[in-house]
C-alpha cells in the first residue's frame, strides 16, 4: 500500500516532468498525470513484491492501491486537488494495481474509504498544514486491517455509501511511493521503496521500471539500512571513504544481483536491469562515488546473475536467489 510522501507541489513543474512520458500526453492535466505514475508504480511494486513474497522474512499483505488525502497537500492547493479527486469524505483511491486485489474486489478510484473493520480512519483538521503524519496514520490503520489479509472497507463512492470486502495478497514488507520532484530519484528506506515522477519518465517501458522498483525493493529485502546502522556507518560526507564506503558498495551489489532475480520471478525481463544501468551510467556524473560500485562491476555481478537465472531456466528450474543477510564485512570491491 502506497502513502505518498508531504505533497509540496509545483503543479507545473509535475507537469513538466511528466510529460516526457508517452503515458501522459501533452497537456495532459498535471492531476491526472500523478495517477498516471501512481498507478504505474503500484501496479509493478505489488507485481514484485507479491510474486517474490517466498523470499522475504518480512511480510505484509497487499491490496494493490494507492491512496492520498488533502492533509498531504498544500492548503492554496487543496481545493483543485478535492475538485479532481472527489477528497471530500476522507482519504481516497488515487490508483490501483490492474486486476489487484482491490480493484478485483471492486474498488475504484476517487472512492473514499472511511473506515476499516468498522473502525474509523484518522482525519487531519481540514486547516492543518501539509505533512505526512496523517497519513502515516491512515495507512497504519489500514495496514492493520489488513493483517489477517482481509478489510471490510466502508466507503463513499460519489457520496453514496457502500461496504467492500478485500482480500489481498500476501507480499514483501515495503509501500510504494511516488515523489513529484523532476530529479532522477529511487530511494528504499527499509520501509518505502520512493521514485520521483524524473525517475518514471527516465523509463522506456515497465521492464526498466521494475528494474529499478526492484533494486530498491531489495534494498528492504536484505534490510540494508539495518545492517548499516549494525555496521555503525558514517553516513555523513565521509562515508564515502574508507570502511563505510566499501559498506555502502557492498549493499549496492546485493541489491543488483538479487533484483535480477526479484524481476525474473515477476515475469519481468531481467535484462532490462543491465539496459537501464548502461543508459544511466552515460549520463552519471559520479556524484554518489564511493557509496556506489563502477558500472562495470555492477553490470558484471547483474550479467552473471543473469546467466544463473538463464541457466536454470532451460534445465526447467528456477535460480536460487542471493539473500545475504548476516553482518556486512566491509570486504573491498
């Protein structure tokens, strides 16, 4: 389940960075176009994180939709937000997985949801300012409900009440997020794997998405925040240097290998994570040297990954992933 991050926007700048996707045509309404991410990004997050679930040690079920609220907007902003999404009752669908839980169950989007097992979600005060802790308790409240993996949802569809029943699908632990800033952003904090609307438009098609979906998701999996912090890393300017630097590699590669694996196992083609990092390669900068491998290692641990997966796959198996999890060793590139 995905809960956007404190939604600060610039509508024109969104647009600009959405319109370089063929999703979102030009002109296309700014509004409109964030759903368009959105539903990009949960539809390939619960894709993989569903479809690997075997692999992951923590676990939540997911319904496959994203859902926002007017507390994550700016007040000048609220009004065209609610106008465009119907917000008025409560939190609200702003997208869903194809053929997900929630939407097999019957869930649209703009419906509001206004309670979970017959407990109410929490409401900001319509004036407070924008921030994410409302929704951080929205989605908690959700995420309980959903525990046991079904949620009787009351809703109000255009106003008129109804009752759903959802059951979703048991997945790996991580929401889906989508930040609007231009820049080429993905990120996993153990908890969220976030991707700006930059990062979207980057993609030529769903199979770089989820490359890099699934990078991040594995960040999560093997739980590198974690091990760094176990690990006592300097994540200052100086941890580029030295043990911590060689720390911050080392996860990067984890997370290279096992996301081949994570897209191979979701019907994704894994080769597209070697074509994604070529493109994005041309154009670093090496601004994150230190923290991340050369390309040339990364595209080699990705490549022979992949013959191992290949390899496999004709004798009619299924490659086994590479799940470190113990203490990181700080063992040299």
């Amino acid at each position: 389940m995905r809960a956007g991050l404190r939604m600060k926007l610039t509508l024109c700048a969104l647009a600009l960075s959405i319109g370089q996707t063929a999703a979102a045509p030009a002109g296309a309404n700014p509004l409109e176009a964030l759903r368009t991410l959105d539903t990009r990004l949960i539809a390939v997050g619960t894709r993989l994180a569903t479809a690997n679930v075997s692999l992951c040690d923590q676990r939540q079920h997911q319904p496959g939709m994203s859902i926002h609220d007017l507390s994550q907007y700016e007040r000048g902003e609220r009004p065209a937000v609610a106008a465009a999404f119907g917000l008025a009752d409560g939190p609200g669908v702003l997208a869903l997985a194809p053929s997900g839980s929630a939407e097999r169950a019957g869930l649209l989007p703009d419906d509001n949801i206004i309670a979970a097992d017959g407990t109410a979600l929490p409401r900001a005060p319509a004036d407070s300012d924008a921030g994410y802790a409302p929704m951080e308790r929205i989605v908690t409240a959700l995420e309980a409900a959903f525990a046991d993996g079904v949620a009787t949802l009351d809703i109000r569809r255009r106003g008129q009440p109804m009752t759903i029943r959802v059951a979703a699908e048991p997945g790996c632990a991580s929401r889906f997020a989508l930040s609007p800033s231009e820049r080429l952003i993905a990120r996993a904090d153990g908890r969220y794997v976030l991707l700006s609307a930059g990062m979207i438009a980057f993609m030529r098609d769903d199979d770089e998405l989820a490359a890099s979906v699934a990078h991040e998701l594995a960040h999560n999996i093997l739980r590198h925040r974690a091990r760094l912090n176990e690990a006592g890393v300097d994540r200052g300017f100086l941890g580029r240097l030295g043990r911590s630097g060689r720390l911050f590699r080392q996860t990067e590669l984890e997370a290279d290998r096992l996301a081949v694996h994570l897209m191979a196992r979701a019907g994704y083609d894994p080769e597209a994570a070697v074509r994604l990092a070529i493109r994005q390669s041309r154009g670093d900068a090496r601004l994150f040297a230190g923290t991340h491998p050369d390309w040339p290692a990364r595209l080699a641990a990705m490549r022979e990954e992949i013959a191992a997966i290949l390899a496999a796959r004709a004798r009619g198996e299924t490659a086994e992933a590479p799940l470190p999890r113990g203490s990181l060793t700080g063992t040299r590139d």
